[in-house]
C-alpha cells in the first residue's frame, strides 16, 4: 500500500475528510434522541434562520443543518436520491456511543415545512453491520428504494484503524480496508430497511478495496474505485451490469477514485494524485463506447486535468445537474480551511470560469446536488463548535438560488492527462 501512504501522509497536514468522511473528535454532548434532526442556524447565519454564511447569498439560501454532534460523533458525504423533490438521502455517521470508531452507513427522510423548503431529517435507520466500516453511499436512479454502499460487512482488522482524526500522531488517516466491497440494501419508502445487506460486484481478483461507487444515469454501469492489493494503487474500474463484468476504466500510477458520471452518460469526474505529490487534481474524462453497440464504454477517449494548482488539493468533484459545471473541494484558501468551489467544464472537457461558493470557518466540502439542482447537500463545521471549542463536521443543505460568482477566466489551459 507504498501510493496510498504517501498519499495520505501528504493530505495529513488538514484535518480534513475524502470519500470516508470527517477529522474524529470526543464530544461532550448529551440531547434527546428526538431533538437531533431539525432544521439548526449556523451562529454566523447570513439571516434569520439561515446557515448561509456572508458572500454565498447570490448563490445558496436557506442553509440547514440536518445532523447535530448530540447525536452523531460525525457525520459527512451525503447523497439525495434521484426523485424530484428527493424523498430520501443516504450518508455514513458515527453514532454516538456505539464504539466501533467507523461510520455506518444511514438512510433518512427528508422533512420539509409547507413551502416545501427542507427543515430537517425524519429519523435515520443504520443499514450496516455493528462494527463494520462503511462508506460512499448511492441510491439507483430508477428505484428510490435500492441503494449501494461500500462496506466491509463485519469488523474491520486492528491493523485498519479507522479514519479521521487521530490523537496519537495528530494527522489525518485515510482507510481503504482491504475487505472492503460494494454492497446493496433496499428500504422503504419512509427510509426504513427492508431486506438484507448483499454483495453487488465480485472485486477484480476476488480481494482488495472496492468502493466510492456510483450508478451511470441509466443504471446500466457502475463506476467505482478499486485497490489493487499487490500495488496499493487505486483505479478507476467500470462494471457493466448487463454483461456482469468489470474492466478498469483510468489505470494509471497514483490514486484516481471518487468518481461521478455526467448527468448525459457522456463523462465521468474524479479526483487523482496523477502526479503523485499527495497534491490531488479535479479529473474528466470523455468516455469512449462502441460503434457497434453505442451504449458500451468501452474505455476513455480523452482525459483532462480540470483543476492544476501547485500546492493545492482540489478533490470531491460532483456534476451539476446541466453538466456545465463541477462543484467541488478546495484547499485554495487554506489546508485548515478547504472550501467549495465550482469551475465550468467547457466543450472537450477544457476547464473555465471558476467561483467560491462557500464562505465559512473551517472545512466544506463533499457536496452532491439533488436531480433538479434546487438543493446542494455537503459537510460542514459551520454549525455550533464542540464544547472543547474543537470543530463539529455534520451534514448542511441550502437552497440553490442563483449562478456561482464566477470569477474571470484565467489563462490556464488544460493540463492534459495520460491519454
């Protein structure tokens, strides 16, 4: 595991969170069980009963928190279903008190108030195992009721700690248990589990991590992230459900995972440490499908470096709805401070225009849109900080209500990647 080491080693520096969530931290919180999941107003609330924060108004409205540290240890990387409005999310957490030091895996129902703005969640149901490591959440986009998760199913090796914040070596640890594989549950349509926890995928060569995965718009093809357990290197694998095969789809050295299709089936979006300084870019790729049958991928046709900043991370890429831009995290202004950000992907993948669209204390970052893009869902520690004064990373939702402030286009050009 010599890549993913180095990798994580480098991205240490920032209590930050990637595909397996938030920085762990000790609380000392006690509330009731039934008070957790309204709607909470960041104390630097952009207006009355709104968590936006001063400079993101043009763009998001009507921030709430939907996951508060009385409950959850820490929550992140939350996913709507595909309904218009969403019903449902799916997202990992730590459940206070329950010990095993790994997120679960939840799914919950959206509340909302009569002018159908979200206020908070229903009660959440944990799907997974006790004790198992879980991550990456995805319901399937023509059934609200089926979802996906990378999970290890049982309790993970000592020798896999768990991710997040760790106290011994103050740095942050990133996990890729080698058990972990890619599952499917169905629930119900209040949220509720409904059957049991199954394998979805055979790993490529029966071993080795498997996660971080997503559906293409059409549910045929399921991209995810694999680990080669020889290597330690992560790629980027395709399995085509109809043929019930896999094949690797971006392999080259350094990590390439946490991968989205767009919203046409035409791209996919990743993040990658191509360079293999620890300092990861924003990937997409043009899919390449055969002429004989046009709905196979077949491979990538072209790929390009989105983002290119020295010094930088820039990770969690997710498509907008119109597939004109990505959203997405960035460390611009500050390792202790990773922010959203949009950059516009133009005709042949080139990036353009980028713009800020958080403006908060500490981290955001995970977001994801819901179908119609009315509403942005990311991880934040916006919200009311511990009682030891450390941070709390939970889940946030606000409205969209405008187009990012973009800012001018640079001179940058795209930076190619390996094809």
């Amino acid at each position: 595991m010599v890549l993913l080491r180095k990798w994580s080693s480098v991205l240490g520096r920032a209590v930050i969170a990637a595909s397996a969530g938030v920085g762990l931290v000790q609380l000392a919180v006690t509330a009731k069980r039934g008070d957790q999941l309204g709607a909470q107003p960041a104390e630097r609330a952009g207006g009355a009963g709104d968590g936006v924060a001063p400079n993101e108004g043009p763009y998001l409205s009507g921030a709430v928190q939907l996951t508060l540290p009385g409950r959850f240890v820490r929550a992140g990387e939350a996913y709507f279903d595909h309904l218009t409005p969403p019903r449902n999310v799916i997202f990992q957490a730590e459940e206070r008190g329950a010990g095993a030091g790994q997120y679960a895996m939840y799914v919950a129902p959206l509340r909302y108030d009569s002018r159908q703005a979200v206020i908070g969640l229903g009660e959440p149901t944990r799907l997974s195992a006790p004790g198992s490591a879980n991550t990456c959440g995805w319901f399937f986009p023509s059934d609200s009721k089926r979802v996906l998760f990378g999970s290890t199913l049982g309790p993970v090796a000592p020798e896999e700690r768990s991710p997040g914040y760790q106290r011994d070596s103050g740095r942050y640890r990133w996990s890729f248990p080698s058990a972990m594989r890619i599952v499917t549950a169905t629930i119900t349509k209040d949220a509720k589990a409904d059957g049991p926890v199954e394998e979805l995928v055979d790993r490529p060569g029966g071993d080795g991590y498997a996660a971080e995965a997503s559906w293409s718009p059409d549910g045929r093809f399921l991209l995810y992230t694999h680990v080669d357990p020889a290597t330690g290197d992560a790629d980027l694998w395709v399995w085509d459900s109809g043929h019930e095969a896999s094949f690797a789809l971006v392999r080259e050295p350094g990590y390439d995972g946490g991968g989205f299709f767009s919203p046409d089936g035409q791209r996919v979006c990743y993040r990658s440490d191509r360079r293999g300084n620890g300092e990861l870019q924003v990937y997409v790729a043009d899919l390449a499908f055969d002429p004989a049958e046009p709905a196979l991928i077949t491979g990538v046709r072209r790929e390009v470096a989105i983002t290119d900043d020295p010094g930088v991370v820039n990770w969690a890429p997710f498509w907008h709805p119109t597939g004109s831009y990505l959203v997405f995290a960035s460390s611009r202004a500050g390792h202790t401070n990773y922010e959203l950000e949009a950059i516009e992907v133009l005709p042949q993948s080139t990036p353009g225009r980028r713009a800020r669209v958080t403006h908060a204390a500490g981290f955001d970052g995970l977001p994801a849109y819901s179908r119609d893009g009315t509403l942005l869902m990311w991880t934040s520690q916006r919200g009311p900080k511990n009682p030891d004064g450390t941070a709390s990373s939970q889940l946030w939702v606000a409205s969209v209500i405008g187009d990012p402030a973009w800012e001018p286009a640079g001179p940058r050009a795209a930076s190619p990647g390996a094809r």
